[in-house]
C-alpha cells in the first residue's frame, strides 16, 4: 500500500539571487496531526535541504 500524500506549493524569493518570486510544488507525506510548519520543515530536512 503507497502513503498518502498532499502537495504544497511554495512561494520562494531569495533577495540579491532571484529576480521575482517563483512557486515550486512539493509533495509530502499527509499527517492529520501536520500543521503547515510540520510540512514545511519536512520539505527543508528531506527534500530541499
């Protein structure tokens, strides 16, 4: 059986290095118990480090 997943799209802007903001789609495992920091910080230590 394959784990749910849910998708978020990120807004990124990085001063001095980009030129105007970009979204980029991530998908992450769904925890009902998740908030959006949980799904965000499993984005930075898992998949965009």
């Amino acid at each position: 059986m394959s784990e749910e997943t849910m998708t978020l799209v990120v807004t990124r802007f990085r001063p001095g290095h980009d030129r105007e903001p970009r979204a980029e789609s991530f998908a992450v495992p769904y925890r009902q118990d998740w908030v959006v920091l949980d799904a965000l910080n499993h984005i930075k230590d898992r998949i965009d480090g």
